[in-house]
C-alpha cells in the first residue's frame, strides 16, 4: 500500500511532466492534478485575482518576516495543489526547497480563495491535504471575508492575529 510519501513522490514526478510541456507553460490558469495526476485547469475571474493581490498585503502588513508567494504548487497525496497564496516563515523555506519541487511541506500559512464551482467539500478536502503536509493554518476566502483554521476553525490567525477576519479586493 503506497505511502503518503510515496504518493506524493508520484505526483512530483508527474508534476515535472507537466511542467515540462510546452503547450502548458503560458495557459492563462491555475494548474493543479488530482489524485490521478490529471490536469485541472481553473479559470477564474479578476475579482480573485484582486482578492489573491489583497491578501497577499494583508500578509505583508500582519504575518512575522517571511516570504510571500502566489499559487505555490504543494505535492499532496491526492495531486499537485496551489494555493492561491502562502506565507512561509525565515526556515521554512529552506526546508520546503529541500523536499523537491514541487513541495512535499507545506508553508505555515496556505491560503484559498473559494470561486462560484468550488464547493465546501473540495475546500474541506484541501484543507486537510495542506495541514497533512504541516501548514500550520489554512485561510479560506469566501467574497470578502477570512475563515481561519487550524485543527479546527478559529476567530483569528495565531500566525499572524492582528489580520482582520476580512479583506477589500
């Protein structure tokens, strides 16, 4: 039986694949694979995109020294997630680097930002995937609010717990 490793192992190769095929390099998309290691394309409006820009200040102006990225691809048990932005604290990065390309761990902080087609058991699902390879917390963005989760859902980020449980694209 294969492995959380293993798998992930799998889905980095697959990633190189992937990223290695030209008629892919300049899709106008968020790319990610499932559990299969398919292609899943996802389009979206300029409103995320202003929602990825605002939270990404939110985090320069709240979250300790670090580095912030925009859809940062994870190598998960269940495919290559990105999400929409993380916040990786002075060490982590190093460490994350050392894991491969993409990434078997996590950032402290992933961040989604929720679109019409997802839904709640798909953020459900990313959720656990990105605490399974040690992000400390998970943000969802749901139209202009900030949901915080740990282990369980709460108030605020312990990260960074001056952010504001909103953001303004």
């Amino acid at each position: 039986m294969p492995t959380v490793a293993s798998r992930a192992k799998e889905h980095q190769e697959r990633w190189d694949e992937v990223t290695a095929d030209p008629s892919l390099r300049d899709l106008p998309y968020k790319v990610e694979t499932n559990a299969q290691g398919q292609i899943i394309l996802s389009p979206h409006k300029n409103r995320h995109s202003d929602l990825q820009t605002a939270v990404f200040h939110l985090l320069q102006q709240h979250a300790p020294d670090g580095h912030i990225s925009v859809e940062y691809a994870l190598a998960t048990s269940r495919g290559v997630k990105a999400p929409d932005v993380v916040w990786m604290g002075v060490g982590r990065r190093e460490e994350m680097r050392e894991t491969g390309d993409p990434s078997t761990l996590a950032p402290e902080i992933c961040v989604e930002i929720t679109s019409a087609s997802n839904t709640e058991d798909e953020m459900q699902e990313k959720r656990a995937l990105y605490r399974e390879i040690g992000a400390e917390e998970v943000w969802v963005v749901e139209e202009e609010s900030i949901r915080f989760f740990g282990e369980e859902e709460r108030e605020r980020s312990e990260i960074a717990p001056d952010c504001p449980p909103a953001v303004q694209p």
